[in-house]
C-alpha cells in the first residue's frame, strides 16, 4: 500500500523519519500509544483482529513480521512484534513499521471513516506529530 498524501500517511512518514536512534523500542512505543486510543472505540478483540490482518497483509513485504496473537497485558501486548524487528537491520525495522501502521490506518479508517481515524492517531502520538520545519500538522 503506497503513501497516498493522506494526512495519516503523512504522519506515519513523519515518524518514521525522526526516528532514526532506538527503532525497534520506538516502534513499540508508537504501537503502545496508538493501542490505547483505538482499544477504547473499538475494544481488545478489534484491536487485535485488525493487528492480526495489518501482520498478515504486511508479510507479504515482510515475509519475517511474526503473527503471534497478541497479550492483554500492555507490556506484552507487542512481544512478537518486539522478536521480528530484533533480528532486522534498523532500515527493515522502519520500513516494516511504516508499512504496517499505514496498513492498520488503512483497514481502520475504512472501517470508522479517515476524519476518525486521523483523529485518533493525532491523539495518540500527540506532540511526536509535528512536521520536519515543527510545525504540527493541519486538515488545512
């Protein structure tokens, strides 16, 4: 799924470009952040439908993402995508990432609308959304 000019896209590339140092804990932070918000529209076992789907869609690229299922237990929620992006080099770990939240976004926004989803992401990564001049970005 190629960046489209989405304003989520453009977030996610956003991201991704900052960060460069700490990539797999970063990633994993990023998933944290977001699981919060979404789980609280549309519960634990959306959330992880749609994980699961985002990780099955995403290894056709990334043939190494592990699809285990996920805990309900923050701090192990993320445990499989934690051991796939260990192995990897910093530039897969990105790439993989920015693949996998575009196409979580993707599936979501068609589910619950992109203005939605949009909204959650922003509420989910707060401040780390800022473009590459600091400014934050706009639906303007």
């Amino acid at each position: 799924m190629a960046t489209n000019g989405l304003l989520r896209h453009q977030m996610i590339e956003n991201l991704m470009a900052r960060h460069t140092e700490g990539v797999v804990d970063g990633a994993i932070v990023l998933w944290e952040q977001l699981a919060t918000h979404i789980i609280s529209i549309i519960g634990e076992s959306g959330f992880n439908s749609l994980y699961a789907r985002s990780v099955f869609l995403a290894q056709s690229t990334f043939p190494w993402l592990v699809a285990t299922s996920i805990s309900p237990q923050t701090d192990h929620r993320f445990a499989g995508l934690r051991i796939s992006f260990d192995g990897q080099t910093r530039m897969q770990t990105r790439e993989a990432n920015r693949l996998l939240l575009i196409i979580f976004t993707d599936i979501l926004a068609s589910l619950i609308g992109e203005q939605l989803t949009t909204q959650m992401v922003r509420l989910a990564w707060g401040n780390n959304i800022q473009d590459r001049s600091g400014k934050e970005f706009s639906d303007e």
